[in-house]
C-alpha cells in the first residue's frame, strides 16, 4: 500500500518579502542603536527594558551601596566624635590629678591657716574649676559634646550648672544598629547636689575651694579628708566613662570598617552588573553594523515595483 503525498507550495510575494525586509532592517537598527549607546555609556543596561531582571538587580544593588555608604560616613563621624570625646576626657582626669595632688600635699603650716601657704591650693583649685568648665563645654561641629540632646551650644553655664538635657546623641551605624557618639555633663562630672558632683558651687571642687578659702583648720582639715575623699570617687566616676567611650569608640570604628567593606563589595558588584564589556560591545557593534549594511545592500536589489508594492 502506498501513501500519496501533496505539498502546497509557498509563494513568498514581494510584498511580503518587502515587509519581512523592512522588519529586519528595524531590528538591526535598533540593535545597533543599544550597543552604540552601551559603548557611549560605558552601561550594560540603559532602560530597563534592556534587561527588566538586571535593571532590577542594579537598583537594588545601588541602593545597597548608598545605604553602605550612609552607614560608613555615619561611623565616621561617630569616630571623630568619640576621638575628642576620649581626648576631652583624658585631660579631665589630667586635671583633677593635679587637684587630688594639692589637696594631699597639704602641710600643718596650711592646716594653721597661714595665708601664704593656702593662697598656692587655691590657685590651683580655681583654675581647675575653669579649666573644666571650658573642658565640659568642648564642642565638636559646633555642638557641645557633653550636653546630650539639649542645648546644642553649651553644656554648663558660667556658674557650673548643667544646662544640657536629654541622652548623649547616636549615629545609625547598621539596620537597627546606634552607637552612643558621647555621654552627657552629669555622667561626666556628676550632678552638684551631691557629695561627688564636681561643678558648680555645691560641687566638691568649689566646697574644696571654701574651704581652703575659709582659712579654718577645721575646714582646711576637712579638704584634705572628707572632700577629698569625695573627688576621689568622681575620679573613678570619670574614669568608668573614660572606659565607656573608648569601647564606643573602638565599636564604631569596627562598624566603620564594616560599612566601608560592605560599600565596597557592593560596588564591584554593582560594577559587574551594570559595566559593559567594551571590546566585547565594540565587537558586537561592528557586526551588527556589517549585517545591517549587508541588509541594506539586499534590500537594494528588490525591484523597485515591489518596493512601491509595500510603500
């Protein structure tokens, strides 16, 4: 038995073979047009609808990089912060060693009253007084370093009175992540109604100073023990925060370097995804314009009738 098989064949009219023609020359112009503005660009993917998944991927990826980035300039400035915060500090200490040292050096000639010998401890009390005062009112970018979320400009007033308020301010170093940039005037100094606060003149520096002042042995006496006493429990309030500080301050600038990194990686990445491979596009692109040259010169050859057939 045998099987007989008819095929109809296909007629290809000009008009249809125009129209194909034209179609083509379209898309090589447009594919030209792509790799002419990926080689201008130096861009893989222009529009998104070059590439609508990598288009995605880019703006994910750039928002990354300026989120890495947000977080890395806010580390370092929490660094900076915390640097002067920690060398502020440092002289803080420096001065009430030189006060703790006057008070203990005080002689039976001073516990007498003798002018000469108490006018010297009064000397140096008065200008630890003023020399923490400017200390506490340490500004960075003019905000007062010690005055929390209050006051931006200062910290304590002339008298030593606390005009700061509020908690020490922070700086966004991670999602959900803030790191202390500082610590307020009363975790530094205390507060003057108590036995340790230092400032202001309830504060154990200006009660030292009356009483050498007063030129009493009984108050003179009473410097050198009991006020004594208590600026050595401020010191070791002062050195606690010392000890906080420098911790934020080595946190921060791991969460600096971590920032930095991450805006790093996210950049080569971003890179990898959105750079063109130039030689390869410049190839690319002379192809494409050979074929299009190739279809034109094709194109030419059709009659003209068919031409004005499909015009």
């Amino acid at each position: 038995m045998s099987s007989i098989t008819s095929s109809i064949p296909v007629v290809v009219t000009p008009n249809v073979l125009a129209t194909s023609m034209v179609g083509n020359l379209s898309a090589d112009q447009a594919a030209m047009a792509k790799l002419e503005n990926q080689v201008a660009t130096g861009r893989a993917v222009n529009l998104p609808s070059d590439n609508p998944a990598q288009a995605a991927n880019i703006l994910q990826l750039q928002a990354g990089v300026a989120r890495a980035n947000q977080y890395s300039t806010n580390a370092q400035d929490g660094v900076s912060w915390l640097t002067l915060a920690n060398s502020t500090v440092s002289s803080i200490m420096n001065v009430l060693q030189q006060v703790q040292s006057a008070v203990q050096s005080i002689t039976g000639d001073q516990l007498s009253g003798t002018t000469s010998a108490v006018s010297g401890l009064t000397a140096v009390v008065t200008g630890a007084i003023h020399q923490l005062l400017n200390l506490g009112n340490t500004q960075y970018a003019g905000q007062a370093i010690f005055s929390g979320t209050g006051t931006p400009a200062q910290a304590y007033s002339t008298t030593g009175a606390y005009v700061g308020a509020g908690t020490p301010p922070t700086r966004t170093v991670a999602p959900g992540t803030y790191v202390p940039v500082s610590v307020t005037g009363p975790q530094i100094f205390g507060k003057s109604t108590t036995a340790t606060g230092l400032l202001g003149p309830t504060g154990v520096l200006g009660r030292i100073l009356g009483d050498l002042s007063s030129k009493t042995p009984t108050k003179i006496n009473a410097a050198a023990t009991t006020e004594l006493g208590n600026l050595q429990t401020a010191m070791t309030t002062v050195e606690a925060q010392a000890g906080t500080l420098g911790a934020n301050q080595q946190a921060m600038q791991g969460f600096a370097n971590q920032a930095t990194a991450s805006a790093t990686a996210l950049q080569s990445e971003l890179g990898n995804a959105q750079d063109v491979n130039l030689a390869q596009a410049l190839t690319n692109l002379q192809l494409q314009q050979t074929s299009y040259q190739a279809a034109l010169y094709v194109t030419s050859q059709l009659k003209t009738t068919s031409l004005v057939t499909y015009l």
